[in-house]
C-alpha cells in the first residue's frame, strides 16, 4: 500500500513545532548548565580525602547513573506530591530529573579529567605555594578541561536526546508537541520524520562547534 507523503500541512502548523523546539531547548540546555555544577561539586565530593563526604558522593553517583530516567521522572513528578509534599509543574520537574542524573555522569568525566594531570604538575604548583583553590583554578582545571572536552560533548548529545522522555509528563517540548499535532492532523508519519530531521540537524551542527572549540583549544595549547 502506497502512503501518499504530504509535508505541506504540517508545515502549515509549523508555529507548533517551533515552540516545542524552544521548548526541548530550554530543558536541554538549563540542564546541562546545572549538570555540569552539580557533577563538578559531586566530583569534589567524591576526591575529598574525608569519608563522610567521599561515600556519600559515591552513593549518589551510583544511585543515579544506575536508575532509569524516565523512572526518576516520575518519581520527581508523581511520588514527591505524596511523599514529601512538594509539588513541581512539568518544566521543574523535567530540569531537576535531566540536571541531576547527567550530573552523576559529568562527576565521572571530571574526576577523570582531573586525575589525568601528571603528578609532578600538583607537586609544581604546591611548591611555588599556591592553595588549593588556585592550584585547581590555574593549573589543573584548564588543561583538564581540554581533555574532558570530547566526553562532555557525548553527554550533551544524550541529555539533548534525553529530553524527549519529559514528553509523558506533558511538558510542551518538541515531541509532545508532534503528538498533540499528530493527533489533530493524522499526519504522523510526515510529523515524526520532522522530529528526527530536527535533532539531527541541531546534533550535528553542534558536534561541528565542539570540533571548532576542540581545534581552538589545540591551537592555544601549542
């Protein structure tokens, strides 16, 4: 059976697509904004020499690297309203879920990025006397970032990819808004198509920019 493929309607509609794209953006990249503080703070923790801060670090790393998002959704959306009494709209819910399991993951990435400076680099700067806090800002941090930029670049790639799951709490991002459109203009075939098209165009223009970021950072190394 053949299927007569007609775009022309859905781009008709196209207003409803976009403000779903925004809003995929505005869950992406908020999240990954928190994320990549809560994994740096989840990364010290996690190095402390005391612990009473180092397992407990461990645990919550764990905890949600190990759990299913979409379980975590839910848990935030539906179960924290009856358990705790705390009541999130859609969009918190959404931010808190996305910031904090791609945290756990991010803690891993700088913990490794910074375990990776050679030791005689640490024993340099203790040396001239800096603290530890200048010690991290100046020295290690910089060149650690230039390593961990590719893994962090992949995990922006999943949490982008990961926000299409806030569409069963009914946040209006861009797959929820290609259901709700589908079902208005039984077209869904045409519609879903769109979707795809639009992650992978943003996916790939942004794997583009990290590239550009990765050259400029070589090139500022040497």
């Amino acid at each position: 059976m053949n299927y007569d493929w007609d775009f022309g309607i859905v781009f008709s509609h196209a207003d409803v697509l976009f403000y779903g794209f925004i809003g995929t953006l505005k869950v992406g990249l908020v999240s990954l904004f928190f994320g990549a503080v809560f994994g740096l703070s989840l990364a010290f923790l996690r190095m402390s020499k005391f612990r009473l801060l180092s397992w407990p670090a461990v645990g919550v790393i764990e905890f949600f690297r190990i759990t299913p998002p979409l379980a975590l959704l839910f848990w935030a959306y539906y179960a924290m309203p009856i358990v705790l009494g705390i009541s999130l709209n859609s969009y918190a819910a959404a931010v808190i879920t996305l910031s904090m399991q791609s945290g756990a993951f991010m803690a891993e990435v700088y913990r490794a990025g910074i375990r990776s400076i050679e030791k005689s680099q640490w024993e340099g700067a203790r040396a001239l006397g800096m603290t530890q806090r200048q010690l991290m800002v100046r020295i290690i941090l910089p060149q650690a970032i230039r390593r961990m930029v590719p893994p962090f670049t992949e995990r922006g790639f999943e949490l982008m990819k990961s926000t299409t799951i806030v569409s069963t709490i009914a946040y209006g991002e861009l797959l929820y808004s290609s259901l709700v459109l589908s079902s208005q203009l039984y077209r869904p075939l045409e519609i879903i198509t769109l979707v795809a098209l639009v992650f992978f165009v943003l996916l790939t223009m942004a794997s583009f920019l990290i590239r550009w970021l990765e050259y400029r950072l070589d090139a500022a190394r040497l």
